[in-house]
C-alpha cells in the first residue's frame, strides 16, 4: 500500500538519490511521449504504403493529434485540478499505452487516426503537470534544472526514440515499432506508480487550482503563451518534413540521413544540459538567445533552398551546420518557456502549464498544416515561413 504523500513545503525539499530516480521516471515518461507523438515522422512512407494513402495525408497525423490536445488540455487540466498528481499521470500513461496497441492493430487509416486521438486526449494533461511535479521535488533554486531534467527525455526521444523507430518502419514495418512503443510506455506506467508519490495538494494549493483560477487575466502569462504559439508554428512548419528538408536542402541520403537526424537530437541533449544552470540565474536572456539561434538556423537553410550555384560539399557543411543548431536551440526553447509561464503563474503552475501547453499545440496544429499546404508548392517556401 503506498502511503498518501502531500506536496511538501520548501524546506522539507532536498535533492537525494530518490529524487534522482524520480526525475528519472518522468523522463522516461516524456521520451516516450515523445517518440510516440512523433513517430508518423521518421513513418511516413511505411505508413503511406501500407495503408495505401499518400504522405500528406500521414503528415495530417501531427495536425489532428494537436488539434485533440489543444481543444482537451485545460479542459482536462481543470476536470483533474483537485487530484493527487501521481494519478493524473497514470492516467496519461495508460491512455499512451492503449493507444500504442490500437495503432499497431489498426487494420485502416481511420483505425490507426482513432489511436492518435485517444493518445493525444491525455497528451497535454501529462505536459501540464509533468514539469509542476518535477519541481515540487526539488527545492526551488534548482527548479530549472528539474525542469531540463525532464526535457532530456525529449532530447532523447528525437537522438534515440524517433530514429529507432524510423529504422523499425523502414526494416521491419511500422506496426512493430507501434508495439515497441506500447511496451516500453506500460514499463514507465508501472514504474511511475511504484516510485513516484502519489503527491496531494495542500489546502493552500487547492484555492488556486481549477475554476478559481485567473489564467486569462494574467499577462505575462498569456504574452508567454502567444510567444511560444509563434515559434512551435515557424518550428513545425518545416519539422514535419524535416526528411524532406534534410535530402533535398543537405543533401544527405540514406543511412547518413539517420545519423544527421541523431546529430540533431545531441545537439538538443547538450544545448539542455548546458542551459540548464543558465535558466535558473538568468531565464529571459536564455530564452532570447535560443530564439535568435533558432532564427539563425531557419535563415541559413532557406539561404540554400534558393541557392542553386552552391557545391554539394558547401551545401553539405553548411546545411549539417543548420540542422544541428535547429535541434540545439529548439529542444532548449521548449522547457525554457515552460519554466517561465510556471514563473508567471507561480499559483497555480499546473494550470499555466495546462495553457502553455494547450499555446504548444496549437501552434503544433497551425504549422504542420501550413507546412503540408507549402510543401506542395515548394521546400523553400516551407524554410521561409519558419525563419520569418
């Protein structure tokens, strides 16, 4: 029977082993969200041929799974504001792990859309109380690095998760990746449920949560959230077809494509454990720095879409360059922002979260619309919107 552990006070916070394998845990929680999300990437054509539809189609995948998780977030958030937050991420994890089995069983299009929806109900639900939860474990000068901390998963998923199951759908199908994911995702279930606590919110806790919540009014919070609408947009714009960009703009092939796709995701594991101190000392101008950055990279890519006279040696060095600073300042951005609206609504970090995460989604939706829609014309057009 595990004991009911109430969200403890600053002073009774420390940073020990148990702690270290708590954050552990959600990070595992988050790689395999994560990869799970994703995974129509690095699938698209495996996907495309054995359903019998075509890519653009697939890509819609990451639209609608965004669309659920924008509409359902606060919602969700709101409905669970009263819960122990252990079992609001159980619940989540259970919802990724069913979903992952009717993906891989699914005999059509609709069926396999039908999994995605049931994943992304609980997606933004985990991504609003994962990094709350990480922080209330830690004292409050390391809450950043508690939050990075969970951001490696991420960083992770994108270095290990998402080519490990682009290589599955390419060699042995994507169903068996589905199943890898559902298998993995029932492992982190159960672990969260033996080494988390269970984690109720105090009396002072609960008069901010839910209803009684003022998000709306909170403007920091809301410029936050528009900021971070933004720049998920411009991201995913060309992150959909980020395979596309990286053969046609790079020029990279085959296996090597794989490992320059693995080079992004290192560059994101280092630019999250480097920042991380940073974030605690000196957040807004982390975060002005990894958004220039992350400029800088969209600019330089679309400078070689519309170059024709380069070498194929130039566009390789210079483009290999892009692609890893994209995956540095883009992971890094991510829990930067998040950290910053939990800031904003100190309160209530759970629901600012929730709205952070619900502004994450949306803009999720919005970019990889527009990036299906300028992919028909041309990939240039797609790297343009990004840097703009």
């Amino acid at each position: 029977m595990t004991a009911v552990t109430e969200i403890p006070t600053t002073a009774a916070r420390t940073w020990t082993p148990r702690v270290a394998a708590q954050l552990s845990v959600l990070a595992a929680a988050a790689f395999i969200y994560v990869t799970a999300e994703i995974l129509p990437v690095g699938a698209l054509s495996a996907i495309a041929r054995n359903l019998h539809v075509s890519i653009v189609w697939v890509g819609t995948l990451l639209s609608w799974y965004a669309l659920v998780a924008a509409l359902t977030t606060f919602p969700l958030v709101r409905w669970t504001a009263h819960w122990p937050r252990r079992r609001v991420l159980l619940l989540s994890l259970a919802c990724l792990t069913v979903s992952q089995l009717v993906s891989a069983l699914a005999p059509n299009f609709a069926v396999l859309a039908c999994g995605r929806v049931l994943c992304a109900l609980t997606h933004g639900l985990l991504w609003s109380v994962i990094a709350p939860i990480a922080t209330r474990l830690v004292p409050p000068s390391h809450a950043g690095r508690a939050t990075m901390s969970i951001y490696i998963g991420t960083s992770l998923a994108l270095v290990i998760g998402s080519p490990l199951t682009a290589a599955l759908s390419l060699m042995w199908g994507w169903r068996l990746a589905a199943v890898c994911v559902t298998v993995a995702a029932a492992v982190v279930t159960v672990a969260a449920r033996l080494i988390l606590p269970e984690m109720m919110l105090s009396a002072d806790q609960l008069q901010y949560v839910g209803p009684r919540a003022n998000h709306h009014r909170n403007r920091s919070l809301i410029i936050i959230s528009l900021i971070t609408m933004v720049g998920v947009t411009g991201h995913f714009v060309s992150y959909t077809y980020i395979v596309v960009i990286i053969r046609q703009v790079v020029g990279v092939h085959g296996a090597n494509l794989a490992w320059l796709l693995a080079a992004y995701g290192i560059a994101g594991v280092l630019a999250v454990t480097l920042v991380a101190r940073p974030l605690d000392r000196r957040p807004r101008g982390a975060i002005i720095c990894c958004i220039a950055g992350l400029t800088a990279a969209f600019v330089v890519l679309t400078a070689l879409a519309f170059a024709g006279h380069l070498s194929a040696t130039t566009a390789l060095v210079v483009g290999t360059g892009a692609i890893v600073l994209w995956g540095a300042m883009a992971t890094a951005v991510t829990p930067m922002l998040q950290s910053a609206a939990m800031r904003a609504g100190a309160d209530d970090p759970d629901g600012a979260s929730g709205l952070y995460v619900t502004a994450f989604q949306v803009g999720i939706m919005a970019g990889s619309l527009a990036g299906g829609l300028l992919y028909e014309r041309n990939v240039a057009m797609m790297l343009t919107a990004s840097a703009g």
